[in-house]
C-alpha cells in the first residue's frame, strides 16, 4: 500500500514531491532541537538544584516546558509546511496565500494547530524523558555502570520515543486534520470571491 502510494506520487508529481515541505522542515527542524534541548537542559539543571537530583518528575516537568515553549515559537513554519506538503504550491503563492490569511485574520491565524500540536507533543515529551531516564537508570544498574554508555542511550531513547510515539499518533493525525482544514476553507473561500 505504501508503495503504490510513493509509485503513485512519483507518477503524478515526479520524484521532487515527496520532498515537497522540505524547506521550512529544515528551518523549523533546528530552532525546535535548540529551543526544546537547551530549555529541557537548563529546566532539568534548575529544578535539580532545587528539589534533588532523585526526584522523578524532573524529567516530566522539564519536558513538558522545554515542549510548549519549542511548538509555540515553531507552530506558524509548522502550519506552512504542512500546507507545502499538501498541495504543491509555488513560494510566491505560499507567500500570497498567508499573506492573505494574515491580513484578513491576524498574526495569530499562523498557529491554527497549536493546541492539537501541544496535546500530541506535550505527552510525547512528558513520556519520552521520563521513560528515557527511568530505562537509562535502569539500564546503567543493571549493567554495573556508573555512567551510561553509547547503547544505553541509544536503546533508552528507542525504547522511550518508540512508545511515546505509539500513544501520541492520533493527537498527529488531528494536528494535521486542523492544519489542512483551514486551507481547504481558504480555497474554496477564494473560488467564490
């Protein structure tokens, strides 16, 4: 099924399609890491400082934040790659089309998706460093180390993201059904005036 869904866009659209939204991905991939790893470092520090190094919820308080703050700044390029994705568009046409949208509906039009974003991301965080400490905590004892090595990240991350992707995938599909939604309104919109 997938691959006569990448024959049939091969087909249709030509090979370059299927990298259709890669841009604003690449502007948006490398604010979002900075943003969400150095908060997520800097909240971890600070609220180890302040309630101990073995308190638990740490990992979910700081990934929680570290996950609001990266959606909120990166949620309008998110909104527009999704819209590149779904329909091919020229830049100067992408450009029109938000520049409309932001005229006619403000700035605040650019995070249509936020909460769907946060309700899929939020719990992804919150579940990902939480079973990514527990697992690597776990993992280092059952081991005899001190410090986690290499395969012990590598497999605590896996195991965590593996998860918390599995339990937050719906929240995605809804995060995209909302994005999409408003440009198929802005289309037909258009046609009739």
């Amino acid at each position: 099924m997938a691959k006569d869904a990448f024959l049939k866009i091969i087909r249709n659209e030509g090979i370059k399609s299927l990298w259709s939204g890669l841009p604003p991905t690449l502007v948006m991939a490398v604010p979002a890491t900075v943003i969400y790893f150095t908060c997520y470092d800097q909240l971890t520090a600070l609220l180890r400082s302040k309630l101990g190094e073995n308190e638990s919820r740490i990992p979910i308080v700081a990934g929680i934040l570290a996950r609001v703050g990266a959606v909120t700044v990166i949620s309008p390029l998110e909104l527009i790659r999704t819209k590149m994705q779904s329909k091919k568009f020229s830049y100067e046409e992408l450009h029109q089309l938000v520049s409309k949208k932001v005229s006619e509906d403000g700035w605040i039009s650019l995070w249509r998706g936020w909460a769907p974003t946060v309700l899929r991301d939020v719990p992804f965080s919150a579940m990902y460093w939480y079973n990514y400490e527990v697992l690597k905590k776990w993992l280092c004892a059952k081991s005899g180390l001190y410090e986690p090595t290499f395969m012990i990240n590598f497999t605590s991350g896996a195991l965590s993201g593996s998860f918390a992707a599995v339990v937050t995938l719906p929240f995605d599909v809804v995060k995209t059904q909302k994005q999409t939604q408003l440009w198929i309104y802005e289309s037909r919109k258009s046609k009739f005036n």
